[in-house]
C-alpha cells in the first residue's frame, strides 16, 4: 500500500494527527491532563508523524499552543495545517465566522499562535447552518472566500487552500478558479455521504483528509468502534476496532490521509500501527 501523499509541496505519511481532542471537554480550555497533551504531540512526531491538523478555535488556542510548546522549533518535514471559517465565544459555543475578513485575520492569528511565517495548508471551513451538514453553495460569499483565501496564498501566508464540509459543487466552483491543494469532509465507514467528494479529490490528485475517522469524540455510542463487523474483523485479526476502521478508511483511495484524533499515547500508537492491515475479503461494515 501507498504510504505516503503530497500535500500541497510535502509529501507526508498517511496518517497523521489530529489535534481536536487535546483541550478539555468540548475542546474547550486547557487539557485534562496537561503533561500528557504534550507526550501525544512528541510521540506523535517521534512515530514519524508529519501532519497535524489543528484550529485556532481548538480550545481557543490550546491545541495550537500545545503543539507550539510541544514540537517548536518544528521539523521540516511537519506539516501544519490549520483551518478558519468558525469561533468560539466565551461560553464555548461554536459560532461561524464567514466573512472574508474573518478568515484573513484568523489565518493570521494562527501563525501568530504556531510560530510559522506559513501554515501547510488552511481549510476554509464551509459552515451553512447545521454545523456537521454539508450545505448548498452561497456563491456570492463563496466567490468572496475564495478571493481571500488565494490573496493569503499568494501572499504566502499558506501553503496551499483546503476546503471542509463541501459539496461536489464547491469543489468544481473553486477547482475553476484556483488549486486545492486538501478537501477536509466528515468520512468514516458508516457516514460515506461525501463519497461522490472523495471521487472527486481521487479523480483530481488531491487529497482527502476525512474527519470523524473514528466515529468522533461527540458519540456516547460509537457508531464506528461498536460496528459489529468491525468489532468482529477486529477480534479475527487480534487488532483493535480503531485500528480496522483506519485501516479500512486508509483502503478507501490512495489519497486518503488519516487524522484521527486522541489524547492517549496508547491510542496514537494504536492509530499509528494500521497501515500493514490486510482486512479480510468479505469485510462488509
Ligand atoms: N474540518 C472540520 O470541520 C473538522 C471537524 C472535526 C474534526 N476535525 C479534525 O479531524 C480530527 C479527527 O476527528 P475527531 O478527533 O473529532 O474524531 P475521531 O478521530 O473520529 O475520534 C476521536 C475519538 O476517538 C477516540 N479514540 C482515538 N483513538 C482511539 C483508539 N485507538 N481507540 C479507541 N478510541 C480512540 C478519542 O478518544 P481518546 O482521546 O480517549 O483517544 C476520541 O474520543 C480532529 O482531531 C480534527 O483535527 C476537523
């Protein structure tokens, strides 16, 4: 199996890490365990991790300052890939943040927090009412978003534009207008809605970094983790059902590049041992 993918000007390793699960509940203010927050982050990179995705309004700030105070200065091969388009207010709630100048000065206050003149990647994350729900396109703002996005690549501050939670038509819409370079969807073996995006990325050479791989840390019950083929695969295969859902989500397309998020070392060392995983045949979660 492939091991590895570019991502805009690098090429990283196939799965990665996400950073959404190191603040406290909610990921909302400081971790649980502070200490431990910054072993994952060292262990990570350590295992051969060079792709992090994070948020400014992880926390706020606390997924980025960790990973600032865990691994700066940053090895070169790291990429960091952040992502704008929401905030948080002082309660914690999610609140969208859209406008043009919304997403300028949060990939600014990313840079500030990491400590880089230019982040990887950023993903424009597409909010349209229901947080979690790919909605239609509002072409005027979209029109407007993309202006910003490609100013702040061309100035430098990114590396390359992602997009998260489109639909098939933004993907198109933005394809004619300038190079994606990621697309960020809620993906996993039991939420395929944005298969027709991730053929849309395979068919153009561009990666797809589902979220949610493992089910999310929202679900009390774990749609994913308590599939009973994948628990069964998991038990004939003396690996755990994490460790099946990756490895089958890593199977989907070459261009598939995993983020699941943790706050254990045990769990990332788990989630970084997948990609010899031969499913069998007849695995049909
Ligand atoms: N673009 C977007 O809008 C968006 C939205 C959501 C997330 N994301 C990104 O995608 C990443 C992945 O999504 P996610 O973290 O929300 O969900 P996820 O990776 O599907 O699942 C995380 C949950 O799985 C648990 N877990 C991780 N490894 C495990 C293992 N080996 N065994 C059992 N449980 C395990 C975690 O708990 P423990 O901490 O106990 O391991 C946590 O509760 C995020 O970290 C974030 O970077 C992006």
């Amino acid at each position: 199996m492939q091991t590895t993918f570019p991502l805009g000007s690098f090429t990283v390793h196939r799965v990665g890490f996400g950073a959404m699960q190191l603040p406290g509940p909610g990921v909302f203010g400081p971790p649980r365990d502070h200490d431990q927050a910054i072993a994952v982050l060292k262990r990570a990179v350590e295992l051969g991790v060079d792709h992090i995705d994070t948020a400014q309004f992880y926390g706020p700030d606390v997924a980025n300052q960790l990973i600032r105070e865990a691994l700066y200065p940053y090895p070169e091969n790291l990429a960091l890939v952040s992502k704008v388009g929401a905030r948080r207010d002082d309660e914690g709630n999610w609140t969208s943040a859209q406008e043009p100048d919304d997403l300028r000065a949060h990939i600014e206050h990313n840079l500030r927090e990491l400590g880089v003149d230019q982040l990887a990647a950023v993903n424009l994350r597409i909010h349209s009412g229901d947080p979690n729900a790919v909605g239609p396109v509002d072409r005027d703002l979209f029109d407007r978003q993309l202006t910003a996005m490609i100013a702040a690549r061309d100035e430098g501050l990114i590396g390359g534009i992602g997009l998260s939670s489109v639909s098939v038509d933004h993907l198109r819409i933005a394809l004619d207008r300038t190079e994606i370079v990621t697309v960020q969807n809620a993906y996993n073996l039991v939420d395929r809605s944005s298969q027709p995006v991730l053929d849309l990325t395979t068919e153009h050479g561009i990666s797809f970094v589902p979220f949610f791989p493992l089910g999310s840390g929202f679900n009390a019950d774990n749609p994913v983790l308590g599939n009973p083929a994948v628990k069964k695969a998991a038990a004939d295969l003396g690996r755990t059902p994490a460790q099946v859902a990756l490895a089958w989500t890593l199977s989907v397309a070459p261009n598939v590049l995993l983020i699941p998020g943790t706050s254990s070392v045990a769990h990332l060392e788990e989630n970084l041992a997948v990609a010899d995983i031969e499913l069998p045949e007849d695995f049909a979660p």
